[in-house]
C-alpha cells in the first residue's frame, strides 16, 4: 500500500464525519457560497509567471516544512509578490493543514485559491466552495474516469475552475474530458517520491491545447521554469521552495523578480 492509499482509507473517514457535523444545506447557505469566482486559468493564460503559491506546514516525504507562519501573512504576501494563484493544503493529517486556513486565505487577499485535497466525495466540492475556493484539484490516481466527469462537471456548475493532476501517460488518457480547465503533471513518483522534470516533457505533448498546462513538484529554481515553458507549461506550482523561507511572500517576490530578467 502506498502513501497515497493510506491518505485515501483515512480521507474517507475524515469526510464522513464533515458530513455528520455539517450538512451540505449548511455549507449551501454560506456567504461565500453565491461570491462569483476567480479564475485561476485565465489568470495563468495572460501570466508571464505563471506561479502558483503554495501553503503547506508539512509533507509526507518532507515532515515538517514550516509550523510558525501564519496563512493571512502568506496569503498577503503571496497577493503582493504577484503570483497568479494560491494553493492552500487542506488535509489535517498528512499535511498539517484545515480546511479554515481555506478561509484564512480567502479573507486575507483576492487571489484565485485552489483548495489542494484529495477529493473523493462531491461533498468536498461544495465545501470547497462554501469555503471560498475557486479551484478545485482532482487526482487522477485516486479516481476513476466515471468520478473525474461527475466531480469536474459539478465544479463547474459552482463555477469553480479544475486542475487534475497526472501522474503518467495512462492517468492522463482516462481523464482528457472538456469539464477540466488546467492539466497538472506532477513531477513526484508516487511510489519513490523521487521528482523528475521529464515527466512534464514527456507528457506535455500528449495534453490538447485546449488545457492549460501545469507543472507541479519539484520546481525549486527559476532554471526549471525556464526550461519547462517551451513544453507549452503556463502554470508551475511552487510549495516548499517559498514555505521553508521565513518570508515566503517575500521569497516569491524575489523569484518572480529573477524569472522576468
């Protein structure tokens, strides 16, 4: 069993008692839930940077990447670096994150945020968006091509915007479908954790133009960008590379600064 079953067997749980505390009427009725969305796509279409930042406390292969800062500090920092989006980590157990921080960062800058889980439920679609997200991610190596449609074509009906991520050239055959807006490949093997840039080279033929093209993991220099943006990428998600720094706002500054020289 991998990490990424173990992650699941627990989400299952963790999501059935959301459930039981808060109903999806309750969630349908928050402040947040009629707020029209943010696109993340289109803000990666007309980007020069295309960075997506992240908040992430800690990781599975990493442990502990940064417990001391505060999401409203980041998030604001992120909004003046002038990144295109934010990723907030919301699993509790593997990642250190909640699903208020979701909140946090809603509240504390005006940038699309995709909600990062490992959605398996429609309910974590609604309380995505109850919760201020624009971006839903889907993962390809959890879900069948039956719940990749179900789940992309209810996001979209909230009008929030899809990034499913791949892992290789058959997760991405079963989930090419027109109610996705971003494909993300993820550079980490699952099973190794080691992180290759090639699979996006690899892949990035095999995406249709009609999706925006992200590239995730592993992209800790301005070099890797640069190098990846021939392949057609418009979107590269950058989380431990800002979140192990004291100022991760102010680290993103510097790197947008160094990829427009």
């Amino acid at each position: 069993m991998n990490i990424l079953d173990k992650i699941v067997i627990d989400k299952r749980k963790e999501v059935d008692l959301r459930k039981s505390l808060i109903p999806v009427r309750q969630l349908e009725q928050s402040v947040l839930f009629e707020r029209p969305s943010n696109s993340l796509a289109q803000n990666l279409r007309v980007s020069t940077s295309g960075i997506i930042a992240e908040h992430k406390r800690r990781s599975p292969s990493k442990s502990v990447i940064n417990q001391d800062l505060n999401v409203q500090d980041v998030a604001s920092g992120y909004e003046n670096a002038g990144v295109c989006g934010m990723s907030v980590l919301t699993d509790v157990k593997y990642f250190g994150g909640a699903i208020d921080d979701l909140l946090i960062a809603r509240a504390s800058s005006n940038l699309p945020l995709l909600r990062k889980e490992f959605v398996i439920d429609e309910y974590q679609i609604l309380e995505a968006k109850a919760y201020g997200a624009d971006v839903i991610l889907l993962i390809a190596a959890i879900l069948t091509s039956e719940e990749i449609k179900r789940f992309s074509e209810l996001a979209k009906s909230l009008n929030l915007d899809v990034l499913l991520e791949v892992h290789n050239e058959e997760e991405l055959q079963k989930s090419i479908m027109p109610s996705l807006d971003m494909l993300g490949v993820n550079n980490r093997n699952l099973k190794t954790f080691e992180v290759s840039l090639e699979t996006s080279k690899q892949l990035s033929q095999l995406i249709p133009n009609d999706f925006v093209k992200v590239s995730e993991s592993g992209i800790s220099s301005v070099e890797a960008i640069k190098e990846l943006k021939p392949f057609g990428y418009k979107g590269f998600l950058i989380g431990e590379n800002f979140m192990k720094t004291e100022n991760p706002g102010e680290s993103a500054k510097q790197f947008i600064i160094q990829l427009k020289k």
